[in-house]
C-alpha cells in the first residue's frame, strides 16, 4: 500500500502562530471587556473577544490537529484509491474508488488564486469509468472537459480529484508507478 501524506511546512506553523496571535488579542479583547462592564463598550468587547476566541480557537485546534494527526492525503492499495476526508471529519467520509473502475488517472494543472498571486497549481485527477460516473453526484468537469481529454478514457469529474503538494513524502514518479502496476493509463496534461 502507498499512503501519501503532507509533511508539515514553515507555512503551517506560520499560519498557527497567525491564529495564535489573533487568539490571544481576542482574549485581550474580553479582558478589556470584563474590566469595562456594565458600559455598552465593556459588552461590545466582551461580544467581539468572545466571538473571536470561538473563531480563532477552533481554527487552531483544526490546523494542529491536521498537521499532528498526519492523515494520508491519497491512498492506494490492492483494492482501491482512497482519498481520506480532512480530520476531524470521518474516515467513512472518505471517497474509494475501485481499482477495476478506474478509466485512467490525469495530471494536470489549473491557475489557482493563492494569497494575492495567480500561481499554476497541480492536480491528480482519477477518472472513472462510465459506469461508475453514472451514479456520481458532480457531473462532469468544465476544466477538464476544456483540455479536450477525448484520447482519455473515463469521465472527466473532479469528484476524484488531488492537489499535488511540493510538501508529499511520496513523489509522482512512485505514485505513478503504483498506478502503472495496476494497469491503469495515464495522463499528463499540464502543457494543454
């Protein structure tokens, strides 16, 4: 079985301590609050503080948890690729595809808004077979259908649909081969 995971980036601790500070004046907030009551500026504070730590403070436990709980992003196995569902949610949320239904497997890239730049963002995209797109929710991809995937087999939806993260342990050329071994063809379609 190849189970890929993130490692854990300067960005994910720089985005805690962010949290972290904003949490902490969210606390100031409810400090100055408490010391202002019962004026109408002591309870605003108290209000704003209080609404804050509830934010900031469920944002960390989120983003502590996904960088300590180390859950594999992409999963594949003699049965199945699983991509897991992001902690907390379940792992029965998780979304399989068979192996026999696999039409073939995609690289591609798409321009994505990250921070205030325009940066080219890669994804690993497994079609599936007719049959088993008939009963998928999404329906198919405009991205994809634009790149004219006709010599592809398989349903372009981005149902079973990854982010390529420079953060993997596991490499593309490690990934790729697992799903060669399957008998599986695939794609690379970021020059389209």
């Amino acid at each position: 079985m190849t189970a890929v995971r993130r490692r854990t980036a300067t960005q994910d601790v720089a985005a805690a301590a962010r949290v972290t500070v904003l949490l902490a004046v969210s606390v100031a907030f409810v400090a100055g609050g408490a010391r202002g009551l019962p004026a109408f500026g002591g309870v605003l504070f108290l209000i704003v503080g209080a609404s804050g730590i509830a934010l900031f403070g469920g944002r960390l436990v989120l983003s502590v948890g996904r960088v300590a709980g180390r859950r594999p992003v992409l999963e594949l196995d003699e049965r199945e690729v699983r991509l897991p569902a992001a902690w907390p949610r379940s792992r029965a949320d998780d979304r399989r595809l068979a192996w026999p239904e696999v039409a073939s497997v995609v690289l591609w890239s798409q321009a994505a808004l990250r921070g205030r730049r325009l940066r080219s963002v890669e994804q690993l995209t497994f079609l599936p077979t007719a049959e088993r797109a008939e009963g998928s929710p999404p329906p198919p991809s405009a991205e994809l259908l634009a790149m004219g995937l006709d010599d592809v087999p398989g349903v372009a939806t981005l149902h079973w649909s990854i982010e390529v993260s420079p953060g993997w342990d596991t490499d593309l050329a490690t990934i790729f081969a697992e799903i060669h071994r399957r008998g599986v063809p695939t794609a690379d379609v970021r020059s389209r």
